[in-house]
C-alpha cells in the first residue's frame, strides 16, 4: 500500500510545477503570487494507522490527522511567539498553552471571568463541504454550532465537567455572535480544556448525525479539506478554497493556505521513513531520532533540523514514608547525586532536563530565567557527589543505606530500566545501594494506586498544566493515586486552593511559582528530563521554521503556511 502514496505523490508533483523564494526570518518574503501557490507536501510525524475520525473517542493521532481539518476556538500563536517570530515561547506542543501565547482561530476574541467564559465568534468562517454534499452543504459556521459542538465534547467522555457532577459547567449556549460557558466555579484548567484542547475541535451537526467517526464525512472549517483515508497506506488533504485566514508576507495579503495538496503516510518502518526522507519523497519529516543526525549529515547535509522536546519527562519519586527518605536534606542529597545530563545523553541522545513541575526552557516559563531562581533551588541541578556524600553523613548516615527502585521496563520504550539502572552507579558513589525492582506494568499501576511498596518509584510526569501537576501533591488522600511520593505540606494545600480560586492569570502564575519551588526544593521528585527528537525538512520547504507541532497534536496550523519551491527542488536533483 506504500506504493500507492508514493504513485500519488509522484503523480501530483510531475503535474505541478512551482517556485518561491523568501527571506531568512519571519513570515518568508514572497516572489511573485503565483510562484507560490500549488503542490504536494508529503510529510511524516507518526504515521499510524487511519483509526476513527472522531476525536470524542480520545485517540492521539486522530487529533494529528484531523487537525488541518477541524479547528478549535483558540490555537498557540507560533506565528507571532514562535521561531518565526519573537522566539519567546517554544512549548508548542502543549495543549495547555497561556492565553498570552495564544491567538484566536474560530473565536477571534474571548473573555474569561469567574462566572462565565464568553467567546465571540469569528465572521466568515464556513463549513466547507466540498465533495460532501451527501452530508451537508457548505454554510457559515455559527455560535449556536459552537455551543452544540462544546456541549458535545462535554458530554461524551468530559460528564465530569458539568456542575451538577462536581464539575463547573452550568451550561453553554450562543447568545447573538457568542458562544458562552456559564460556570459555577472559577476552573484555572476550564479554559484551556474548552478552547484549546486538540480534542475539542469542532464538528457540525450534520457530521455527528451521519456519523463522525467516517472519514468519508468529514467536513471542517480549517485550512484543508479531507481527499481519503486509506488504511494501510495514507491519510491525504486537498486545499480548502474557502478557507477564512489569510497572512501578510512583506506587506501584501495573501490567502492561505499555499500548498494544493499534503500527503500523510503510514510508514511503520523506522528504516523506510528515513530512506523516504533522504531520497526526497518526505519534504518534511517531524520524528526523527537522534540516532540517525550523523548519518543524516553525511548522506544528506542540506537537509534543515530543528529539535523538539516531549511534554512528558521522565521523573523519580522520593517516597516520604521511607525512614530516610523522610529526611529533606537526604533527598535533595540524592538528587545532586545524580547527573541528569548524563543519563539524558546516554539513553536518549538528546532531550531536556528542565521540564518538571513545568516547562522552563523559555522566558515564558512561570519561574522565569533559571539563574534567577534561589541558590537552594539552582544547585539541586548541579552534578555535585562530594557534597552530596557530605550531606547524607551530616544527616546522620556516615555507613549509607539501602534503597529500592520501582520501574517497569515497558515505559518510554524499556528507557526507566537503563534509568534505574544508571541511577544505582551515581547512588553507589554516594554509599547508597540502590536495588533495582522490576515490575509489569499491571503490578506497578498496583503499586501507584496504593502508595506503599517501594522506595523509589520511576514514571512519566506531564510538564504543561502546573496547577494540575503541583495540585497532585497537595492531597494526602489515601484516594489520590498522583501523589506518588506521599508529599505533605499544608502549605502547598492552601496555596493550591488559593490559585484553584485565582481568575487573574498573572496573579495564579505567581501563586504557582511559589508551589513549584516549594515541591522544587523539598525534592518531591527526582526529575530526570525528557526525550527529544528532530524535525528535518528539506530546503524547498519555504515559510517553514521546524515547529514539531501548533498545540497538543495539532499539525494543521503551521501546514497552512508553508509553500514548495519545486524549481529549487529540481535543481537538487529531486
């Protein structure tokens, strides 16, 4: 079936022949308009099989396909914030984005209050339904579509978020040009899981009453109309002619997006991805591994690279209740003990250290610059044996101790067991012996939920929604799972109610500030950082700066802005 998205692609591009030229920085300085409209972009991130359309259904790489499709009420703003633009906010592929970093997609503005989050509807914006009048024809999107599109995220699988089952949904209704979210509590998350979740994008009545989950009925306001899905093979869009947006590239408008037509295979095989990559039949490929940028290099050196960090890094928890591990000044012992630089280059090749409780790589962070922060917090993450041993004999431990770590081998592709392991030779240095406990995943979900049964406890934390990562902390309720390191501190439980209560974003920002370093300092968690990988695109590839993603899985926004130079391409010998 891989030759059939090869003959497409092939066909599509003998067919068309394009060319642009632009600028280094920004949205690409433009030639002439028609040098930039037209082709095919084939493009890879993870190729999996074409499941069911609907993203009601919480399937992750639905909301990857679906996302030049379907839109949502706000997306990040890579344009502006981006690399190709102030280069201020990098963390794109969350799903929790600022408000601050956001622009607004079917909303074009919105307001959020205690009561009520009102979004006002864009004008101009319309189903486009071409090639699916057996579902629908094509008609303006509205805000009554948008309430019925939100009431039906919210009762299928989100119940929990309505009043009346402890959530904070009264209801959600249009009013004139504004959809409105009428709320009984001040929910800091509510926004974010509304508006901008990859999950919550929008599908018309017609859609859900012909059934959503069939590609074949697909019909959206986003930038590209849905041509097949071929299971096996690909997943393949045509341009919307009816698109709403348009960019401004050195003073002249232009409608977008600019490509005819992108291709989305299913290549399951490490190896062909990166043959289809190097041989050109890939323009872009978002997931390349570390492992191959050597060999990348030489066979390929005009190819362009950009990395890209997970949002789920890789973290230890210190269990409390442990006699030792009791003490604060063990833990932040052990923890300078460890070099996570090291683990991250020798398991991963590449990725992040500074990803827990959140994302801190950029200024948008809510600590801010990291040499800014407290000595007590910057040396915790500095490789430091010497002091780390003086530490564990000043707390009354001159002959060490022992300690086990839990850890299943399946998580992060079998990646916990060589960290478990690296961790037990820089504990040794220390006079700690560190046991290494392998477990089923089953068995350590078992252990998860009880809280008791290990010393050490390896897993995979989120790192783009503070309150929910830190808040997991504040509750010592035998019914709360997420609280893995049996963390007690009151403090911590009222300044989580304070900014659960906080509708001002920088007021809450600074509230959780103040929780991050607190759990940062008492060394909740060992963070041990994230795996990164590689977007690679090839230099015909123009208006394109490398982004991995446009929020959570969303991949549509940023495609509606790239163009293909097919000359240039020829003159490579593609």
């Amino acid at each position: 079936m891989q030759n059939k998205w090869l003959a497409l692609l092939t066909g599509a591009l003998v067919l068309i022949g394009v060319s642009a030229w632009g600028s280094p920085a920004g949205e690409e300085g433009a030639a002439a308009e028609d040098s930039m409209y037209g082709g095919t972009a084939a493009l890879y991130f993870w190729g999996q099989d074409v499941p069911s359309a609907d993203t009601n259904l919480n399937q992750w790489v639905t909301r990857m396909y679906i996302s030049p499709v379907m839109q949502r009420l706000v997306e990040a703003d890579f344009v502006q914030y981006g690399p190709r633009g102030t280069g201020e906010f990098t963390n794109f592929t969350s799903d929790n984005i600022s408000p601050a970093y956001s622009r607004g997609a079917l909303a074009e503005s919105w307001e959020v209050t205690a009561d009520r989050m009102v979004f006002n509807i864009r004008d101009g914006i319309m189903w486009a339904a071409d090639g699916k009048e057996h579902i629908m024809e094509s008609r303006p999107y509205t805000a009554e579509d948008c309430a019925y599109a939100l009431n039906r995220v919210a009762d299928r699988g989100n119940a929990g978020w309505r009043t009346e089952n402890g959530g904070f949904i009264d209801s959600i209704h249009a009013e004139g040009n504004a959809c409105i979210v009428e709320t009984s509590s001040f929910n800091p998350g509510g926004f974010a899981n509304i508006a901008q979740h990859s999950g919550s994008v929008h599908y018309p009545r017609e859609v859900v009453e012909a059934d959503p989950g069939n590609w074949d009925n697909l019909v959206g306001t986003g930038p590209f109309l849905l041509k097949e899905a071929v299971v096996g093979s690909h997943i393949s869009f045509a341009r919307n002619p009816q698109y709403w947006r348009t960019t401004t590239i050195d003073g002249t408008e232009y409608q977008l997006p600019f490509i005819d037509e992108m291709i989305m295979p299913n290549l399951p095989d490490e190896t062909t991805q990166i043959a289809s990559l190097r041989t050109g039949q890939l323009d872009i490929m978002g997931t390349v591994s570390v492992k191959y940028r050597d060999t990348l290099a030489d066979t390929s050196p005009d190819l362009q690279s950009q990395g890209w960090v997970e949002i789920w890094p890789v973290v230890v928890a210190l269990n409390h209740n442990n006699e030792y591990l009791a003490n604060r000044q063990v833990r932040r012992a052990l923890m300078m003990a460890v070099d996570q630089a090291a683990i991250i280059d020798a398991v991963w090749g590449y990725g992040a250290l500074y990803n827990y409780p959140v994302d801190w790589r950029d200024g948008s962070s809510i600590l801010g610059d990291f040499s800014q922060l407290p000595d007590e917090i910057t040396e915790l993450y500095t490789y430091n044996p010497d002091k780390a041993r003086q530490m564990i004999v000043d707390a009354g431990y001159p002959d060490g101790f022992k300690l086990e770590i839990a850890f299943t081998p399946a998580a992060t592709a079998g990646t916990h067991g060589d960290i478990a392991t690296m961790m037990s030779g820089f504990f040794e240095d220390v006079g700690v012996d560190l046991e290494l406990k392998s477990h089923e995943h089953t068995a350590l979900s078992a252990l998860m939920s009880s809280r008791t049964g290990y010393d050490l406890f390896a897993t995979n934390s989120a790192s783009n929604n503070p309150l929910g990562i830190i808040g997991s902390l504040a509750s010592t309720d035998e019914s709360n799972p997420w609280n893995t390191p049996n963390y007690a501190n009151p403090e911590l439980a009222a300044l989580t109610d304070k900014a659960r209560m906080t509708v001002d974003a920088a007021e809450r920002d600074a509230v959780l500030k103040e929780m991050a370093l607190m759990v940062m300092g008492d060394v909740a968690y060992i963070p041990i950082g994230a795996s990164g990988r590689f977007v690679y695109w090839w230099p015909w590839v123009k208006n394109y700066h490398g982004e991995a993603m446009s929020g959570g899985t969303s991949i549509g926004p940023y495609m509606e802005h790239l163009w293909l130079d097919q000359s240039l391409k020829s003159e490579m010998g593609y």
